[in-house]
C-alpha cells in the first residue's frame, strides 16, 4: 500500500483517539463525539487517513441533524 499523497511506501498503523466538536457557536451546545479509530500514517509527508465505524457515524448525524448549514454558492 502507498500513500496517497507523495506514494511512499512508509506507512504504519496508531491507535487514535479523537475528539469530534461540531462546527460553529451552535455547536458549543452539542457534546463532542470521541471516536477511537486506527490511524494510518505516512511517515514520509505526515499525510493521515482514518475510518469512523457505524455507530459513530449515526451519533455524528443523529447529534448534526439540526445545525444550520451554510448555503452553497
């Protein structure tokens, strides 16, 4: 596997835990969302991919469903 940024080949594999907040002043009334994902990591650029599972995924829209959005240009 290479990396998709700079195609190296110095990948490796953390354990992550990171802490989701919602965006904007709306957001600040929201409890973040603490996702645990393996973090792959190219050594070579510092470029970072990660996965959030299922039921994360369901708290991140479920707890998003009623931010105001920007409109698209």
């Amino acid at each position: 596997m290479r990396c998709q940024r700079c195609v190296s080949l110095e990948l490796r594999k953390f354990s992550a835990e990171i802490n989701i907040h919602f965006p904007g002043y709306e957001g600040l009334a929201k409890p973040t969302v603490w996702v645990f994902p393996q973090v792959l990591v190219c050594l070579d650029c510092g470029f970072a991919q990660f996965s959030i599972s299922q039921s994360e995924l369901q708290r991140l829209a479920a707890d998003d469903a009623d931010l105001v959005r920007p409109q698209a240009a």
